[in-house]
C-alpha cells in the first residue's frame, strides 16, 4: 500500500460515562479503500467506538484526524459532512416514511429552498438502489412495509445518498439470510473499488476473513491489537485477543447413555399456513433436540407455537401425554414448558426489574399466599438460581439491564429453574452472548439436560446445534428435511440440506 | 418422570457476598432521591405558605382543609398510577368519577339512604371500569381510545341523567359525614378513606403479585406474556381497580359537596396523570410508586391553598402548576441519568 | 299532538305561562318592580296569525341555567299555534354548531334564534343567515357585529355585578370597616370579568366597604365548595359574600356549613330554584341572589314570531322589534323571592 496519509488516524480516544470507562486510549487508522474490521466481544467499546466517529458521542480526551488534519465532529451532521456515514445495528429509519424520504431525511432535494421536490428524490432514490443491487424496492413505499434485508438496503442508499468516504456497518449482517450477505459484500467490494473506506462490525470471523482487509480487536475499552492482516491471522490468535483466554467454542460431554424414558413433548402434525409444515418431533427427558435452518426456515415460529404464543393449524402439543390448550402460554408454561426467546430484551425480561423479580416472575404465586409475597422467600430462591447458574454478578438485587447478554439469558434460564420447568425451548441461546460465555452457557444447558430437563434448541448457527444437541432436525423452508443424531452430522452435510434440501449421501 | 430441577426450598439467607451491599443501597437510595425530591418540593412550599401567611396557613384547620381537598383526586390518583404503570392510561377517570356521582345522588337512589348511594357510586365505578378493561384487554383496543370513549358516553350520560341539573343529596348520613362533628381525633372521614386507600395501594403495588403482574405487564407485556402471565386478565383487574377507585372518590365528593352534577370531575384525568408522572410514575410504564403519586397530589393541593390564601388568581395558578410539572420531571431526568 | 297530556305537561304548562309573564318584566329597562304575574300578556298578539318556523341552536345544556333557556324556549313556542320550533342537539362544539345553523338555514326556516357556544366563532354564520334573508335573533353571547343579527336579547352581566354590590352595600352602609369577598365564575369567560367589574363599581360608592379576597370557581359544585373552603380558611371574618352562581353557590354553601360559618350575608347569582327557596326559607346565610333570567330566551322566541310575522312588539310605539333587548339582572331577596319562585330553575 502507498505510504499515504490514512484517511482516519483516530488516536488516544477515550470516554467516560458514569461509572463506566467505556473507551481508554483506543488508537484506528484507516486507509481509503480498505475494509477495516472492529471485532471485539460485547461492552469491549466497539459501539461506543462507532458513535465517537459518528459524531454521537465526544470524546473526553484524544484526537481524530480526517485526511491528514485534525477535526472535531461536534455532532452527527459534522461528521456526515465530512463524508462520514453510520449504519447501526438497529436501524434508524421512519417506518411512516417511504424509501425516497427516508434516504433524503434532512438534505431533500428542495425547490426555493422548502418545497420538496418529491419525483427528484424518487428518481435519484431509485438510482441508489439499482446499484445496491435492489432495483425490485420501489422508492414510494413505506419503509415499514419492507423486510428486514431491504431495509437495510435503504439504510444503505441514505448512507450513500450524501458524498460519502468512510461507511461504518454495526453487524450487517446479523439479520441476512445467505445470498443477501452475498450482495452485501458485493456493495462493499464495489465500494471499496471506488476508494471509499468501509469499517466493518461483524461476530463472525468467517466473514472477516471473506471480506476485510485489516483488523482491530478491541477488548475492555482499548485497541489491544491494530491492522492485523485479516486474511492470514489465526483464528485462535484473534479468539485469544479479544477473550484473553485461548479457548474456542468448547461443547460439554455428551452422557455416555443415549437419553431414555417416555418423551415428555411430544409434538403432532404441527403446523401454520405459511410458516412451517406439519411437523412430529418427541424430546425426552435429559436430551437435547436441535433445530437448524436459515433464518426464515420457520424455526422460531415452531417454538413459539409449541409454546402457545402462536396457534396452530393443525396438530397438537402434548406433555406427559396429554394435549396442551393450543395457543394459550398459560397452559404451556403450567404443563412445565419455558421458553428462552431470540428477543431475550423484547420478549423475556423486564428491564427496570432487578434480577430478582426477573427470575421469580414465573413463579410468583409459589411464594405468595393470597396473592401476599413473601420476599423473604422470593430473593433465597433467587438467590439459589443464580448460584446454581453461577450468573455473575451473584447479587440478585442487581438490576436485569447491568447484565451481559450471556448472564441476561442465564437470568431466563434462572427463571425457568425456579419454576420447576420441564421442557425449556432455547430460541438463539447465544445471540449476543460473547465468545467467551459461550461455552459456559453451553455447559450450563448440558447440565440442566442431565438433570432431566428435556431441550429443544433452535440456533442459526450450525456448529452450536451439532455440538449441543444430541438429535438433530434440519429445517428447510417451514419442512424437515433429515433427522439424524447429532454425531453422525457435519457442518458442511447440515448446510447442503439446508441450501438443497436434498438427502446427500 | 417430575423433577423439578433443583427446587431451592432452602431459602434461609446466605451469607452475603462482597459487592452485595453498595448495589442494594444504590437501589434504595435511588428510590429515597425521588421521594426525598419531592418531600424537598413539598418542604418549600409549606415554608412559602408559613412566611406568607402563617395565621391562616400553620393552621390545624388548613391542614385538615388540604388534606380533605386532596382526597378526591388523591383516590382517584392511586388507580391511576396503577394503570400507568402498567403502561396504560385512562382518561376515563374524570367522567367515571361524574357518572358514578351523578348516578348515586338520583331521588330513586337517595330513597335507598346512605347505603344506596355509596354501593351505587361504587358499583357504577366498577361497571365503567369493566367496560374499559374488556375493551381493552380483550377487545384490543388501544387504552387512549377506549377511555377517550368513555370520558365522552359516561360524561354525556351524566349530563343525560341530569339533564344539566345539579342534585341535592338529602341523606342526612352522607352529609354528616362532610362535616366536623364527625372527625376522628381531629382527622376529617374523607382523609381517613384516602389513607387507607393509599395504604392498601402501596400494600397491592409492593407486596402482592397483583402488583409484581402489574408491573411486568407494563415493563414488557410480550416478555410478561410469555413468562406465563395471563397479560389480558390483568390488564382487565386494572381498570377495573381504576373504576373502583373512581367509584370511591365519586362518593367522598358527594359527602364534599353535598350533591351530585355531571360537572363533577372536570380534568380529573389530567390532574392525576400529571400528579403521578411529577410523582416519578414512568409513562411508558413499568416503574413507579404510590408515594410519589400521593406527594404529587399533596404538593398540587398544597399549592392551590397557598395561592388562594394568598388571593392570587386561578391564572396564576394554572402556570405554576404546569411549572412545576416541567421541573418535576426534569429534576427526575437528571436524577435518573445520573445514578 | 294533544296539548298537556301527562301531569309533567300540565306543569311544565304552567312554567311556561308563568315564564310567559316574566316577559314583560324581562323587557322593560325601567323596573322589576313591574305587576307581578297578573300581566299575563305576551309580547305579540297572542292570536295565531301567519305560520312561523323558527330555528333554535343553542349549546349543550350541561349546566341548570342552559338547560332552563332550553326549557323556556320549548315551551314558549308549543304556547303559540301558529310556531314551529326546530331546535338542534346543543353543542359546544363551535364547528359542530356551525354545522347545525347551516342545516337549519338550508331548511329555509323563517327566523333563526342562536345562543352561540361562542359568539365571536359564530359571527360567520350569522352573516351567512342575514344575507340568506333569514332573521336571526341572537341570544345572549353576542356576536362581533350587528350585522350579523336582527335583534340580541341578553342578560346583563355588568348590571348583575353592579346590582349585587349595591345590594350588599346598603346592607353593610353602617359598618365600619366591613370586608366583602367575591367567588367569581370561570375566569376565562368575558362575563365573569363583566360580572367582576359591576361589583367592584358598585362598591366604590361604600368607602366603608372593603374588597379583602376574590377567587374564581368553575361554575361547578365541585369548585365552588373547594374555592369558598380556601376563602373561608384565608379570612376569618367576613360581612359579605357575593357568589357570581347559584350552581357553584350549592357547593359553596357546603363549604360554608362545613367551616360552621354564618357571621356574614350571601347573595348568589343567576336565580336557581334551590337558592330562591333557601332565600324564602331564611335559615342560612343566603340572603339574596341576582337574576340573569333563563326566560329571555322565551322572550327570544317572542322576538322571532314577531319578526317572522312582521310585527311589532306591543307595549311599544315602534313599528319594528328593536334591535337589542337587555334583560334586567334583578336582585331577588326575601321581600319579592315568591313572585320569582316559578322561574326558578334547577
């Protein structure tokens, strides 16, 4: 690479917010034309990071420079003027908008300076998107009617929409299925061809390998490695930088005898117009049945219809043999089903709640007479959970929002152990958990199983289903397509039934 | 085939770890900054009271006076915060309290003495109150509509049942209980009903599981779904506890002002919304307490005697009132950003 | 339809024939000492003549007094054969009420009688109905111009002000030192200032007399019993009360009674039945109360008839009704509360 100046050199960046250094002397530089990734586990300050180059934040102390001269980016529209465009993780587009306003909200194309000059937004919004490879999005419809992957298209063509030099992408990819990751990289290859920067915010290394050019591993607020090579490093050199520790994914034993005993779930002829085939699965208790398939496979959709949050078509759900009251919760979760969802913080906890009231909510008339709570009883009780799931920190007083993504989820498992659940349906246990409580959480799951617990687990990511679970169920658009015990399964044989559906050899 | 995993029936304490300690009291003093915020409000205002006018406002009657006007609104108020914690609202509340008044002061009622008018007043309460929680809990309405709804057909048939007239209650029972032969040790029946009230509140909110459901239900109702709470029963319980509540008040303003009028309740939903939220009740639900609900009220009424001893006009009023909403909540923003 | 057919027909008959002679009293500038009831001779020639159809728009009757405009207006025309009453659901709603002139000048009615919800917002559509040749007879809330109506027949909120003071002025003349305080209504109503202003106007003619306190209540119970408790609690001792409405006055006599005050005289306003019968039974501290008469809008329904049938008001020299009738806001006490006592209203 030319010894040119880099087109951001941040250095010796660091901000506080009460209570928390989030960054603490962080140095990045990138070059134009590069794809510079940011990896790092949860709270390393990768978001923080981000929000300082967007303008976002200000940094307590340290210096940006911006093709070779200092700058101060005192808010989002500095940095934007700058050339400096963010995509978040959750992204910030008006769902009552169409395409063409949301891509031009704040810089529309004005006639005497006011009235919007709607046909112009539209066309050159249109134009945006033909080269993000979605003509078929029309610019006058409303964001909200979009699906999650063309959303982020338009996020794209806002960023795109001003004179953009350096992109920032928060975890692109997180909700694509495989061919929009594809053009994804595309967008990104072609990007970088015209000189334009992208930093890249990604959990999975594969893609880093596929795409990036350099890498900065941040952990604990601080840069602990800089422009790595992405291509070549070794996967255990950047697992041991960003964790401190040199593990990868570590499964637990499987037990030596294959569970027994009469199934506890048994599910028939289950299925939802439009959203997965009729479907027949049996757990028995201390085993783990996974689930694999793409995102839009309907994998979530069956759990959250055995659990009663959906109802059925057709089928039923018995535990222990008998029928559940189909789409009531209730009946489930008194049967002794719980439920971990995807959307740990949407759909599980109570985020002012302290950890305490979070895992006791399911089980609040076992400590209550008359509807009287003894607390006393509620926080042991908790208390013991937490212990038993060794969630750190051990104080259940805590609030549930000063937890890790991986103690949040143990807090959810918590709630079920303290309920006396029998069947739990783990939705994406990892999602947002980092590497390192991974395999933690993974030992934790294991050992509930092994104390009778019956599992069905649902993960988009292949190799946690195979190294969990015990029987494995491939899903292909709503229909299952192998069953097999999870030994007998690779990585590469789940991926083609589930891109071909066929029954290779 | 049953095991209940690891049932923690031991739940003798433990020994409590390092690091336990500083986060309880960081919990507990965060809640004794927002009831200390407004105990300090209220501290000012009764100095400006004692400065301005210490003969008429340091006085055992005034205080009986301001606690007596508090009560209404003060019983309405408790129903309120738990529907708005509960990330609802109702703007019913107002409407209910005039229909149930109205209802239980008509000759027919009357003819059935004491007993008729409060059971009626308290049952018409209920009745709204059940037609709210229904529409909303199981007809899927939004509760901003379902209550404007009912603030607009209870209001009208109100005005229906009077047609505009103002009703004269002449149970010798129900006045008597307005006036100062019948205080307990000094302390007016009215206030005794709102103290009771209060205390049966912050009891429901803090120590039974109505109140832990109510909560979930307003910090997440999907995640409170999914935990196993029956979300739409207890949406229902709520309003049906507001209507209650309403009915209660509607029959203390009866023994206050001696009569029924479809004008009654005028902004009462305004009033105890604005007193929970400076209270320090989240409106998006999931946190707050009948304390600071209480206080919000007593602060209102504290401050509407000062200006009318004092002789100032309603105008002004109005604008400290809506002065003091803005400060409350920014005072609780910054407060809340900082721990 | 027969004429009276239940006892609440015959009776609210006769509320209108008493009304009716209430009339004469109501128009004439000069006294409220007029004949009582014996002058029971309506404003027009009684006799049924040309066929009139007037249409009636007024607000909500959510309040005694509005409610007994209503009242006056009905029975005052089922009186006349030769009348017909098209009256609108009362609104508050100002675009609502609109609505509904509209309507009733579409029908082509002969005259129209409107009681604005707010006289400054209906002025349009009181133009509109003069320039479509309909009459329009406005009662009470004025409207902006003159244009916009034939004849406004109204109360007299400053004369009620000023009559209440010189009421309690003669009352107190030989006190030294005496303190009055004043209850007003919604203060962000013109009328109250209107009201406010009379008073004070009144008492500057008794230097003995002093203004100590004012707050205002809503005209509701609910506010009146709240305002007058905080006024009793801020003045000890008081020799006057002037309350601008009987309605609020009920719960402002709550408050008196739960204070175990009566050291000082009361004197209402408006002229609800409850406070004449409470003047008549002299018990309590409600001595007096000043009328803004419900019967002007049977007057208004007189004005519309003769308007409709090209009349003049008898009584009178002029060919044609005037152009503004102001209502006399008389002081009702115990002396003269009998011959009030039917126009009373609840």
């Amino acid at each position: 690479m030319a010894p040119q100046p880099p087109l951001l050199s941040m250095s010796g960046i660091t901000k506080s917010f009460p209570g928390v250094r989030a960054l603490d002397g962080v140095d990045l530089d990138v070059q134009a034309g590069e794809v510079h990734c940011l990896l790092g586990q949860n709270g390393a300050g990768k978001s923080t990071l981000i929000k300082v180059l967007a303008g976002a934040h200000q940094p307590d102390t340290g210096t940006i420079r911006w093709r070779g001269e200092d700058v101060t980016l005192r808010s989002p529209i500095a940095a934007m003027r700058l050339g400096i465009a963010t995509i978040y993780q959750e992204l910030d587009l008006v769902e009552h908008l169409s395409v063409a306003e949301n891509v031009h909200l704040g810089h529309e194309p004005t006639a005497a300076g006011f009235v919007v000059r709607g046909r112009a937004a539209r066309s050159s919004t249109a134009e945006l998107l033909k080269r993000l490879g979605h003509p078929e999005v029309d610019p006058a419809r409303l964001v909200g009617e979009l699906s999650a992957a063309q959303q982020q298209i338009v996020s794209m063509a806002r960023a795109l929409s001003h004179d953009v030099r350096l992109i920032v992408m928060d975890e692109p990819s997180a909700a694509l299925d495989p061919d929009e990751v594809d053009n994804l990289f595309r967008i990104v290859g072609d990007l970088t061809a015209d000189g334009v920067a992208v930093v890249y915010i990604s959990h999975r290394l594969e893609e880093i390998r596929r795409i990036g050019d350099r890498v900065t591993v941040l952990k604990d607020g601080r840069a602990v490695a800089g422009g790595l090579p992405a291509k070549s490093t070794p996967t255990r050199e950047v697992v041991a930088l960003m964790t401190g520790r040199n593990v990868e994914y570590v499964f637990p034993e499987r037990p030596a005898a294959a569970p027994r005993g009469e199934p506890v779930l048994t599910v028939e002829g289950l299925s939802r117009e439009g959203e997965f085939a009729p479907l027949d699965l049996q757990v028995r208790p201390g085993e783990i049945v996974g689930l694999a398939g793409l995102v839009g496979s309907g994998r979530s959709e069956i759990l959250e219809t055995i659990y009663g949050a959906r109802k059925p078509d057709t089928g039923r759900v018995l535990v222990d043999g008998r029928p559940l009251r189909p789409g009531s919760v209730r009946a489930a979760v008194r049967a002794g089903l719980g439920l971990a969802p995807e959307e740990r913080k949407a759909q599980a906890l109570l985020m002012l709640e302290s950890v305490t009231r979070n895992v006791s909510v399911s089980s609040m008339s076992r400590f209550a007479k008359a509807g009287w709570i003894d607390r006393g009883a509620e926080l042991g009780a908790a208390r013991a959970a937490v212990r038993e799931l060794s969630l750190r920190p051990d104080n259940p007083d805590v609030p549930v929002r000063t937890l890790s993504g991986g103690n949040q989820q143990k807090a959810v498992l918590a709630r079920w152990l303290l309920r006396g659940c029998r069947v739990l349906l783990l939705d994406e246990p990892t999602r947002g958990v980092d590497v390192g409580a991974r395999a933690e959480l993974y030992a934790v799951v294991r050992r509930l199983a092994d104390e009778g617990l019956a599992v069905l687990l649902v993960s988009s990511e292949v190799p946690e289903v195979l190294g969990l679970a015990d029987r494995v169920l491939v899903l292909r658009e709503g229909s299952v397509v192998h069953t097999a015990p999870a030994r007998e399964l690779d990585e590469h044989r789940v991926l083609d039934l589930v891109m071909e559906g066929s029954p290779a050899s | 085939m049953t095991q209940p995993v690891s049932p923690p029936r031991d739940s003798a304490p433990k020994v409590p770890s390092a690091g336990e300690k500083p986060a309880w009291r960081a919990v507990l003093f965060r809640a004794d900054v927002r009831t200390l915020s407004l105990l300090g409000v209220l501290a000012v205002l009764i100095l400006i009271g004692g400065i301005t006018k210490p003969d008429q406002f340091l006085d055992t009657r005034n205080l009986q006076l301001v606690l007596t006007q508090a009560s209404v609104i003060g019983v309405v108020t408790v129903g309120m915060t738990f529907v708005i914690i509960s990330g609802g609202i109702d703007l019913s509340v107002g409407a209910i309290v005039a229909l149930s008044s109205v209802w239980a002061t008509t000759v027919a009622t009357q003819e059935f003495g004491f007993a008729g008018i409060l059971f009626t007043a308290v049952l018409v309460g209920l009745g709204c109150g059940l037609v709210n929680g229904v529409l909303i809990a199981y007809g899927g309405m939004v509760p901003f509509i379902a209550t404007l709804a009912m603030l607009a057909s209870a209001r009208g048939l109100a005005l229906q049942i009077t047609d505009g007239r103002t009703q004269i209650v002449t149970v010798d029972g129900v006045l008597d209980l307005g006036e100062r032969d019948s205080y307990v040790l000094g302390i007016p029946p009215l206030v005794l009903v709102f103290a009771a009230v209060t205390v049966v509140g912050w009891l429901l909110l803090n120590r039974t599981t109505f109140g832990r459901r109510s909560v979930a239900v307003g910090g997440n109702a999907e995640a409170a779904r999914l935990a196993g709470i029956d979300v739409r029963r207890q949406r229902l319980y709520l309003y049906l506890l507001s209507g209650l509540c309403c009915g209660i008040a509607a029959f203390l303003l009866i023994v206050l002002a001696g009569s029924g009028q479809n004008t009654n309740g005028n902004l009462y939903e305004l009033d105890a919304i604005a007193a929970a939220i400076i209270g320090g009740t989240l409106l998006t639900g999931g946190r707050g307490t009948i304390v600071g609900s209480v206080l919000g009220v007593l602060i209102f009424t504290t401050i509407t005697n000062i200006f009318a001893l004092n002789n100032l006009q309603s105008d002004v009023q109005q604008i400290a009132k809506g002065a003091i909403i803005v400060a409350a909540v920014l005072v609780q923003r910054r407060t809340a950003s900082t721990t | 339809m027969p004429e009276f057919t239940s006892r609440r027909g015959l009776l609210f008959g006769a509320a209108a024939v008493s009304a009716g002679a209430l009339v004469t009293g109501c128009t004439s500038n000069e006294s409220s000492d007029d004949e009582p009831a014996a002058n029971d001779q309506p404003a027009a020639d009684d006799k049924p003549g040309k066929q009139v159809t007037i249409g009636f728009a007024g607000p909500q009757a959510d309040h005694g007094w509005l409610n007994a405009i209503n009242d006056n207006a009905k029975k005052r025309a089922e009186k006349y054969s030769d009348v017909t009453l098209e009256i609108t659901e009362g609104s508050n709603d100002t675009a609502q009420q609109i609505g509904q002139i509209e309507t009733l000048i579409n029908k082509k009615v002969d005259v129209l009688v409107i009681l604005p919800a707010d006289g400054k917002a209906l002025t349009q559509v009181g133009l509109k109905a003069m320039r479509a040749g309909i009459p329009v007879v406005n009662l009470d809330r004025i409207f902006n111009t003159p244009q916009a109506y034939r004849c406004w027949v109204g109360g007299d909120n400053y004369g009620m002000g000023l009559n209440a003071g010189h009421y309690i002025g003669e009352k107190l003349k030989d006190k030294q030192g005496a303190k009055v305080v004043e209850l007003a209504g919604l203060d962000n109503l013109e009328l109250t200032k209107q009201r406010t202003q009379g008073f004070d106007d009144a008492l500057k003619n008794y230097p003995n007399i002093q203004k100590v306190a004012r707050q205002a209540a809503e005209f509701t119970v609910e506010s009146g019993q709240a305002k007058m408790a905080q006024l009793l609690q801020a003045q000890s001792q008081i020799d006057a009360l002037w309350n601008h409405d009987d309605d609020q006055g009920v719960g402002a006599l709550r408050a008196i009674e739960q204070a175990g005050r009566d050291e000082f005289l009361m004197v209402g306003g408006a002229g609800a039945l409850s406070a004449f019968e409470a003047i008549k039974a002299d018990n309590g501290v409600l001595k007096a109360t000043v009328l803004y008469p419900p019967t002007m809008a049977a007057s208004a329904i007189d004005l519309a008839r003769a308007l409709g049938q090209g009349k003049g008001v008898s009584g009178l020299a002029e060919f044609e009704i005037p152009s503004s009738v102001t209502c006399y806001s008389a002081v009702v006490d115990k002396e003269n509360v009998d011959q009030y006592m039917s126009t009373g209203f609840k």
